[in-house]
C-alpha cells in the first residue's frame, strides 16, 4: 500500500494527489514491454543482422507491440529462417563437402560448397538490410514463402 510523500497518509497507485494534505504525489513508472520504444522499420531492420538478427526477431514475435504489425512480423520469421538456414549450412551442408573437388583429372583443394553457400546466405542478410532499410519488403526464395506461411498461421 502506498503512502503519501508528505504527510504519510495511505493513498492509492491511482491518485495524483494525498486526500489529506493535497500534495502531488510522484508518478510511478509502469513497467516497460520489449519493443516499445521500438519503430516497426527499427524493428525490421534488426531482425536482418548477420548471425545474430534471430534474437531481436525472437523479441519482436514475443512482444505485444507487434502483435498485429503483419509486416514487421514478415521480417522477424524471415530473419529467423535465414538463420535456421545458416545453421544448416554450417552444420550439416559445409562438413559434408568440405572435400576437395575433381577437376581435369586432378585432384585440387578449392570452391567449398559450404563456404559458397555461407557467402551467399551472408549477402542475403545485407541485401535484406538494405531493402528494409528503404521500407521496401522483399519475399526472399523459399524462405520468404515460410515467412509468409507463419504471419498467416498466427490470424
């Protein structure tokens, strides 16, 4: 129970002002949600950093805010499957064809396949930065299709 900062008397969360001596009393800060202070594009644009845009896209998908901005939405599931891309990439993809390719008849060290496939899901995330950045929404192949899936999904 809170009470007055003048003269001690109970007062309650909602009053401005003490019933006994009329002093104002001090507002009480509500507690801040994840995203308020947030922009959607801000929002957006977070979601597209290299290797770690999946945490404020988790936040985003998670906060009340953006609850109903479909858009903004868009962008968080697609920054979260490009990443869940980029894990597969590194988990899975890269260690099986981290071999040496054949070529003429000789054998050479070369062009990983993972290593390709890491430089292009990469310039996927500074494209995806740029595009957002300008407010324009860009449907990446296949990933993008998900993304779309999942906003529909949660209606």
């Amino acid at each position: 129970m809170p009470f007055c900062c003048q003269c001690g008397s109970a007062t309650t969360d909602a009053d401005t002002y003490c019933g006994a001596c009329g002093t104002r009393q001090p507002v009480t800060p509500k507690g801040k949600q994840a995203g308020n202070g947030l922009s959607p594009r801000t929002a957006s644009i977070l979601c597209y950093i290299p290797v770690v845009g999946w945490m404020p896209a988790i936040v985003v998908l998670a906060s009340q805010r953006f609850r109903k901005a479909r858009e903004v939405r868009f962008h968080a599931f697609q920054g979260i499957y490009l990443f869940v891309a980029w894990l597969l990439v590194d988990w899975v993809i890269a260690p099986l064809y981290h071999l040496p390719l054949w070529h003429g008849g000789h054998l050479f060290p070369g062009i990983f396949v993972g290593g390709i496939l890491k430089t292009v899901i990469f310039f996927g995330w500074i494209f995806m930065l740029i595009k957002t950045s300008q407010e324009e929404t860009f449907k990446l192949p296949l990933l993008g299709e998900l993304a779309e899936r999942s906003v529909a999904e949660q209606r």
